[in-house]
C-alpha cells in the first residue's frame, strides 16, 4: 500500500466518523494501519474514531500519533481530549499544555487547554486560554464553546449564554453549542426554554451524550451538575482541523 492510499483510507474514515459510523471507520483504518502502522494521517483519524466509542483506545492511538509525529500538536490535543473524557484531569492539563506548545496557532488546541484548565478548576488560566482561542479563531464556534463552558463553569451564565449564541450564530448545526446554552438557561431556572434547546440539540444529533443527560436533568428537575458540561465538547472537537 503506498501512502497515497494510506491517506486515501484516512479521508475515508473521517468521512465515515462524521456520517456517525465509527465502528466502520475503525475497521478501515485497521487495514491500512496494518501495513503503514506510524501513519499519522492513519493514527490521527483512528483516535478520532475511538474517542466516540472507547476513551481508552483513543488515548492511545494518541499517544501513538504523538510519538510518530511528536512535533505535531495533534496527538497532544486528541490525547487531551480523551484524557477529559476518562476523567484524567492532570494528564489531559499536561497533554493540552504540550498540544499548545507544539501548535501555538492552533485554536484548538488552546480551547482544549482552556477546558482542561476549568475541569481542573484553574479558572483565570482557563479564561486566558479561551481569550486566546478566540482571538485565533472569532469566527469558529469551537473557541465560543470553550469559552462558554469556561464562563458556566464560574457560574457567569449570561456570558456563557452569549458566547453559546455566538457558536450557534457561526454553526446552526452545533449540538454542543445548543445543548450547553440549554444548560446555561437551566441554570437560570428557565427550564422552558432549556427543553426547547434540548429538543434542538437531539434533533440535531440524537447521539449527543450530553444533551440526553441534561434532558434527564431538565425533566426530574436536579440542580445541573457543571462538571458534567465539558462532555459535550469531546463531541464538538471530534470535528477539527487536519492540517
């Protein structure tokens, strides 16, 4: 197998992970892995693939990325991502900070760094990442998510709600950005227009984990839990650059 095909094979399953076919995708990718196992298009694609169906496998078909391309923030990012998703919150900092180091241009890397900062409570480092994902990308709605969670996180939830409304603004198609502003609105006891968004947020992705959770919330009336909010971006970052 040449490597045209290899990257051939990853544009594929990348166009299988966003039809919502994971399994399909990681079966792909296994074949052309199998003859090209330090492909980084290959490994990149792969991590992406597992991080909708088993963080453990994500987190290391990361670190495999990493240490075939270790001057590439990719592997760092999903790395990270998989790290939050696990509940990891030291490793998913560290991975996030090496994701920035390695891409200091990349928004992406420094909204993951901002969540993974606020997971750990690092709130005002967390605000700077996000200010500066933002400043990198005003016109992409992943930086808004991020610093929408950063903001709900500290309990600002007017500021989270703008930023929500911006990304959605940028991305009608957002799930994650519409089932975070559900949040932010249960937040501010307005559970009406949370199940609106809620339903908004299904009906756009019914395999949005976070939204059924926050339905389930929303409809027996427990307090929302923030710490559960950054579930939704792992969704979102399924979805980001491959350059």
């Amino acid at each position: 197998m040449t490597v045209a095909a290899a990257e051939n094979i990853a544009e594929r399953a990348v166009t299988l992970i966003e039809l919502g076919r994971p399994a399909d995708a990681i079966t792909l990718l296994h074949s052309g892995l199998a003859e090209h196992p330090d492909d980084p298009a290959l490994l990149d694609a792969l991590a992406r693939a597992y991080l909708d169906t088993d963080v453990k496998a994500a987190a290391d078909a990361a670190e495999r990325l990493a240490a075939a391309a270790p001057h590439s923030h990719r592997g760092y990012l999903l790395g990270s991502i998989a790290a939050s998703a696990a509940g990891d919150r030291r490793r998913a900092v560290q991975l996030a900070k090496l994701a920035v180091e390695n891409g200091p241009h990349s928004a992406y890397s420094h909204a993951q760094l901002a969540q993974a900062l606020s997971i750990s409570r690092q709130h005002r480092r967390a605000r700077a990442a996000a200010q500066t994902a933002l400043e990198l990308a005003p016109n992409t709605p992943t930086p808004h998510v991020a610093a929408g969670n950063v903001e709900l996180a500290n309990r600002r939830t007017k500021r989270a709600r703008r930023h929500f409304e911006r990304a959605l603004e940028l991305d009608p198609t957002n799930s994650v950005a519409q089932a975070n502003l559900a949040i932010a609105n249960r937040a501010d006891g307005n559970a009406g227009k949370a199940l609106a968004e809620l339903e908004s947020a299904l009906h756009l992705d019914p395999r949005d984990p976070g939204a059924r959770r926050v339905l389930d919330r929303v409809l027996h009336g427990a307090i929302v839990d923030l710490q559960w909010v950054w579930l939704g971006l792992t969704t979102l970052l399924l979805f980001i650059e491959t350059r």
